[in-house]
C-alpha cells in the first residue's frame, strides 16, 4: 500500500511541477540554513577525545597571595615549582606539565642550506604527553621520564615539519635546529587535531597542534621561552618570570584518573599539599583546588563562541518560517484536489488512507528536499571554510550530520503535510459529488 501512496503522491508532484518547485525550494533552504549552522556548532563543541574525556583532568591550586585574588576562583595554570613538586610526586596514571611557544627553525641544521629559517609552533612539555592525549605517531615514539630529567635534546616533530625538512622519509636520528640548538629526532607524529584544542586554549581554542615538542626542563635549561598567558604577582619578570621560585602561573597541567577512587585520592593529595605549601609560607589562602574533566573545563571556559549559538537559533527559526510557507503551499495543493479525494472517499477510500497518502506524498518532497538541501549544505559550509577564522576549516559534514540533514528534511516535509492530510480526509464525498 506504502508504494501505491508514494506513486500518487509523485505523481501528484509532477502534475504541479510549479508549486512542487516551490516548496522544494522552500524545504531546501531552510534545512540547508539549520544544517551549515548546526554543523559547524557540532564542531565547535565537540568532545575532542570522547573515549577518555571523563578521565582527563585539569588541575588547579592558588598560590596568590590574599591581596592578588580577584575571586574564590583560582588560577587557571600553575606555578613552575608546583608543576614540578606534583609532576614528582606521580600520584596520577599520567600527568603533563608544558607550555606553549613559537621558536625558529634552522633549516640548515637538518642539511637544507638553500631554506631561509622560519618561526614554527612547538610545545614544551613531560614525556607522558603522548600517551596521555594518545597523539598518533608514524614514526617512533616520545622521550621518557628519565630523559626529562637528564634535559636530553630529543625532539618530536609533526608530519608537516617533517615532510619540510625530511621529505616525508623517516627522519628518526636525523638533526632539527631550533635557533642555535641541535636537537636529534625521536619521532614523527601523523596528521592529528583534536577541536577544541582542549589541553591548551591560551594558543586558540581551535588552532592546530604544535609542530615541535621538546622535554620542557631542556626547553628552560636553554632559556627558550613560552607563549601563552602568564598572570604574575611577585617581582618577577622576563626570563625570571620562568625561574623555579617566580610567583607566577604559566605551565597546563594535566592528570589522568581512571576510576572515581583515583579522583578522590588525587583531590584530597591537592588539599593536603596545598595545606603544607600554606603551612610553609608560600600560600597564603586555605587549599582552594579544582579537578575539572575535558568537558566541564571546556565549559567552564566558555569555549564555543556565543555568536554562533545564536545563529543556530536563528537557523532553526529560519526553517520554521520555511515549514510554514511549506505547509500554506501544501494546504492549497489539498484544496485544489478536493474532487479527486471526494471521488475516492466515494469509492470506499477510508479517511485514514486519505490521511497517509498525503502524508507519504509529503514524505516524498521532503526526500527530494533533503538531497537538495544536502547540496546547498556543502556549499554553505564551503562558504565557511573560506573564513579566516581558525576554526573555518574544521567545517566538514560528517556521517553523523549527512544523517542528520536527510532525518531533519523529512521530519520537516512530515510535519509540514501534517494539517494538509488532515484537512484532505475531512473532505465531503457528497458535497464534492455534487459540485462535480
């Protein structure tokens, strides 16, 4: 029966190729709006490691003093010499301490004496970085702890300063200069960007990866600076602001807890060494922690832009209005063919045949309308990815939003030929029989 409905209703499509074209359009466009918008808000707010975002966490203490306090909220980074007092301590599965930079690369150093140097992003950082964030490596591997405290000069590269030095061959052994340094290759990282940029959102919420990771005890030992924010409250500034005893707050840190358990051990060890750290005179506030996973820091952050939360609104909004134009089009369709419907109520149809053969016919429009509206997609989101915005690029329909996209055309076109179909099967046989 579902066939014999859905052959009238093309056949009643091509009958008024016209208005057919109308609401196609109609329904197209509004979905092609809602889905460019809601695409891109996908991306944006996205969990960026969906597998382990429950067990990331970032750390927070407060070292300022009481005068320096602008709220109850502490820092959002740590100190260097609370880094390293907890990065020693071990009490997490994993746990990172790094800073972000921008360096220059000396081509020459990895035998490429015809290129002119150039600034590259790079990250300072521990040796579980790579195992923590699960970074996907095409050529050997991270450094460890033991070179982390030797201040080893062991780099890992990303696949694009790879393939600008190295050709894209395995450069593992091989020697890349920042600034006057040598450094010897350990490994090569593939094609990765994780949006948000969750571990670091001081370089851009959405920016890519770094190109460079050195150990950050070499990166201080050479006095290579960082990028970023900095909040600082001593006496500290320029290259001592980066010192062990500054008063300032510049280094992520991250931990990584498995099991409820593990959260509330590691929550408890912050209190208690903030407690001795006030204890001995460099905290001047009772222990003020916060442990926030992937998510709730991301939220706490605020990191999706509000202005394109609005637009999603208003794109749904758009489609309303599309729906409504849809559904007066559809209404005047109806009316136009009481006397074929009166002819088949008269037959013997029953008013709930009539009901789902206009409902399969709007079914029908809104299959055409959403491959339509899946084309006029791609091109808005193409439009967008032509912004200069960092996040333009990540502007890509997924399966999961190409579903999305013919799901929403049909649950459209359906409600839309809803009140249609229910004013076709209250239609009068008699009175359209004597019209007639």
């Amino acid at each position: 029966m579902f066939a014999y409905y859905f052959e009238l209703g093309l056949r009643s499509l091509r009958s008024s190729r016209g208005l057919t074209a109308l609401m196609l359009l109609s329904i197209a466009m509004g979905v092609a709006a809602c889905m460019t918008t809601l695409t891109v808000y996908h991306v944006l707010s996205g969990d960026p490691i969906p597998h382990k975002s429950s067990r990331l966490f970032n750390v927070q203490l407060d070292p300022k003093r009481a005068a320096n306090r602008d709220d109850a909220e502490p820092p959002q980074q740590l100190t260097r010499m609370d880094a390293e007092n907890l990065l020693r301590d071990k009490r997490a599965v994993h746990q990172v301490m790094m800073s972000g930079a921008f360096i220059a690369v000396d081509p020459e150093g990895s035998g490429k004496a015809e290129a002119p140097p150039y600034f590259s992003s790079a990250r300072w950082t521990s040796a579980d970085f790579f195992q923590m964030f699960e970074t996907p490596f095409l050529f050997g591997n991270g450094w460890s702890a033991a070179e982390d405290e030797a201040k080893a000069r062991v780099i890992v590269i990303g696949k694009e300063t790879n393939d600008k030095l190295f050709g894209g061959a395995d450069s593992r052994g091989k020697t890349v200069r920042l600034r006057d340094k040598d450094f010897t290759v350990i490994g090569v990282l593939n094609e990765w960007r994780p949006a948000p940029h969750y571990f670091d959102l001081y370089l851009g919420s959405y920016s890519k990866p770094a190109e460079l990771y050195v150990p950050l005890q070499t990166a201080m030992d050479l006095h290579f600076g960082r990028a970023g924010n900095m909040d600082c409250w001593g006496e500290a500034n320029g290259v001592d602001a980066l010192s062990l005893q500054a008063e300032c707050v510049w280094i992520q840190y991250w931990v990584q807890l498995d099991t409820p358990e593990q959260f509330k051990a590691y929550k408890d060890y912050l209190v208690q060494y903030s407690a001795a750290q006030k204890a001995a005179g460099r905290y001047q506030v009772d222990p003020n922690v916060r442990l926030r996973n992937v998510m709730e820091w991301l939220n706490f952050r605020q990191v999706v832009p509000s202005d394109t939360r609005l637009q999603v609104w208003l794109a749904f909004g758009f489609l309303l209005v599309c729906l409504t134009n849809a559904v007066g089009l559809l209404l005047a369709k109806c009316l136009r063919r009481s006397g074929e419907i009166g002819v088949r109520r008269a037959l013997g149809a029953r008013q709930s045949s009539i009901f789902m053969q206009f409902l399969v016919e709007a079914g029908s429009l809104g299959l055409v309308g959403g491959v339509l509206g899946l084309g006029l997609t791609w091109t808005g989101l193409w439009v967008v990815r032509q912004n200069p915005s960092p996040y333009a690029a990540l502007a890509q329909l997924d399966w999961q939003m190409l579903g999305t996209t013919i799901g929403l055309s049909l649950l459209a076109s359906l409600l839309a030929g809803l009140l249609p179909a229910w004013r076709a099967c209250q239609v009068t046989p008699a009175l359209q029989l004597k019209v007639q």
